[in-house]
DNA sequence: CCCCTAGCCTACACCCTTTAGGTCAGGGGC
DNA sequence: GCCCCTGACCTAAAGGGTGTAGGCTAGGGG
C-alpha cells in the first residue's frame, strides 16, 4: 500500500509538530518515528541524525517566523509597523512554542545562509526605515531590536515575569512603548562613551 | 582513605565546572560521575536526579551573577551603574557559559524563590534608581533591561550577529547607549496605548 | 521476465538514567 | 572492648535513546 511515501520535508514536519506539542526536548528520533508509525532506524535514510532533525525545525520555523513577519507589516510603518512585527514574534512564540525553542539553538551554518533568515533582517530593516535612523545605526537597531524581542519573550517563557506584579501583557505594551521612543530618540553614536574631555 | 567526602555541593561545584567548560549539555550524572571518579549511580545519594542537579547550577549561576554584579555596581550610580550591570552579564557569560545557559532554562520554583534572584532584582532596582522613573514604571524598565541583555548575549553566543558587518562589541556599546537614553527618556505610561477618550 | 534500486525492517552496540540491593568501615550503646 | 547500625559507595540490571550493518520486498527499467 505505500502508505505514506516519508520525505525529509515530512519528517521534519512532525518533529516540528511534536516539538510544538511537548516541547522541544521532546523531540527524539525514537518519539518522531513512532508518531509515523515507522520504526527508528527508518527515519536515517531521511535525516542525517539528531542534529539535523533540530537544524531542519529551526529552518522551518524561521520560514514560518518571516512568514508572519512579512504579513504583519505589510502596508504599516512606523510604530504600527513595530507593533506588527513584535506582535508577529510574540504570536509565534506562543502558538509555535516548540518552533520558537528550535530558534534560540546554536544551529547549523544552513540555517543562517537561508532565504528565511536574510529575508528577516529585510524585513526589520524595513519596519525601522519608518524611523530616521543614521545609516550606520540601522544595523545596532536591529540587533537591539532583536535581542529585546528575543529576550522578553524567553523570559516571559520562562515564567521570569510570574513573580512580580504587573501582568507580562502591562510590561509587553510598555516594551512597545519604550522602543518606539527609542527609535524616534535614537541617541547619537558615541555621545557619552568617548567623550572628548568633559 | 576516605579519598573525597562528596557533599551535594561538591557535585554541583562538579557539574558547573563541567558546564563552563563542556557546555550544559554534557552535564549528564555519568560524566560527573566519571570526573569524580565514582560510579554514576553513588550521586543520587547526593542529587535526587539530573533535573535537580541542573537546577544546582542554576541556583549556583544565579549566586555567582548576582556577586559580579553587586561589585560591578557598588559606588556608581547612572549610566556608570547601568554599565556595570550590563558588564557584569556580558563577562559572566564569557567567562562561565555553562552555568549562563544553566540560567535560561526553565528551572523548578526553588531556584526562583532563592536569595540570589531576589538580590539580582533588588540590584537591578537600584541602579534604576539612579534614572528618575515614575514609581510604577520600574518594574517595566526592570523587564526591558532584563529582557534586553539576556536576548542580546543569547543571540551574541549563538552566533546571531557573525553574519553582518560591525562586530559584536561595537554594538554591545550602543545597546548600553540606547538603553540609558532610554531610561533618561522613559515615554510616560500609556501616551498612546490606553487614552481615556482623547 | 529478470534484476536492481529504494525504502523499510530486524538486530545490535553503546551510552545515559534510575532503581534495587550488596558490602565495608567507622561510631555509639552495652 | 565488642557488636551492630548507618552511611557511602559499589555491582547488577532494566529501560530508552542514538546510530550502524545488513536483510527483505516491491516496483520499474532493460
């Protein structure tokens, strides 16, 4: 019968959807094949090992990422262009969970050079094109950008904002706020780190 | 002989060592085992079982943060006290990575309640202290600082900025610049994302 | 019609976790 | 002073995960 003709594409697909049901640890060559009603050993001729399972999800999920990404922006700028794209990542995190952990790995050097992952610093770049930002500065935006989004959301995860008082939801909009302000003040480079002599 | 006693903190200390210099993952009760130079099994009179010796890191990552950090701050205040936090992250990630990634796994609830995580807020606050925020505010610069430091070493050890241009350093440099403008200029609470009417 | 290839299978070697139960040495009670 | 008891480490073993070697079968091309 053939049943199920098993590519690469498909076994990473359901090591994505275990990962995102029971977490990402959760995902063993063991637990994937068995969800394909396969035996292990089978699954080798379609994934090199461990490793490249996890390297596949994360280039998925990045795939998926951009995908909400490029939607969320779309026809925006400014700060609902910022709204769009935090929002995009915060979403993700949420219904992707399993998805979002395979990101915050060390991956391969494949996932980095991927469409997906040059198409997510475009379309950063472009959400802050809305704001007037030296050319030079673009890149530390983004990068500060990314590490505040990444950040928060792991923390948040991580139940790091369970023990104090304001709901995460409070802190994420005033997250919001303080980096649309940010970028609107972008400080000049080097305006008190080497300053000249007082 | 009685060679070593073999406390759980001795395990731990162990472990950790193993971490920084292995990375978290090759924690496992065999190779901790094998550098005490005991059968695997002998630990779980000490530790009740891997989860639980992970959390030891944890709990001992958290104390060893908190110190760099009560000395990088001590005496400063303002965007000298802000450095010294940041600092103090950024060189106890380089300098002991196993026990830094120890700290962003979810860990069980002892490690939150301990004393370090406590002082490590209690820290944070106080050089929010040095900018003039609005008592209700704190907290959320609290978040955002957290949040921003920790996603910017995760995504600087994970490689994240090797693949575009300025290095890690110079952007390490105007994230503390943004950041303390930032706090310099917090946006008031809810300018445009809770308005009574207008 | 036969063979060859592709894809899944069984068998196995090895490692890690965790439990069960043995052994030995040193300290407290008699 | 002797005996027993407890604590710390040990061996044995089960269970599950990774990864390799090699077999079986079915369908397509010569």
């Amino acid at each position: 019968m053939t049943r199920a003709p098993l590519t690469p594409a498909a076994v990473v697909a359901e090591a994505a959807a275990l990962a995102d049901a029971d977490g990402l640890e959760a995902v063993t060559l063991s637990a994937v094949a068995r969800r394909l009603g396969v035996r292990t050993p089978s699954l080798y001729s379609h994934v090199r090992d461990h490793a490249a399972l996890l390297d596949g999800i994360s280039t998925l999920a990045l795939a998926d990422l951009t995908a909400r990404i490029a939607q969320a922006v779309a026809g925006r700028s400014g700060r609902a262009a910022l709204e769009g794209l935090l929002g995009a990542h915060r979403a993700f995190a949420r219904d992707a969970p399993g998805r979002w952990q395979a990101l915050q790995r060390r991956t391969g050097p494949d996932v980095a050079r991927s469409d997906a992952a040059r198409s997510l610093v475009v379309l950063t770049d472009a959400v802050l094109h809305g704001y007037d930002l030296p050319p030079g500065e673009r890149v530390h935006a983004t990068r500060l950008l990314g590490s505040t989004v990444n950040g928060y959301l792991t923390l948040e995860r991580a139940g790091s904002f369970d023990h104090s008082e304001p709901s995460p939801d409070v802190s994420w909009g005033r997250t919001i706020d303080a980096l649309d302000a940010l970028l609107r003040a972008w400080p000049a480079a080097a305006p008190a780190s080497a300053p000249k002599a007082d």
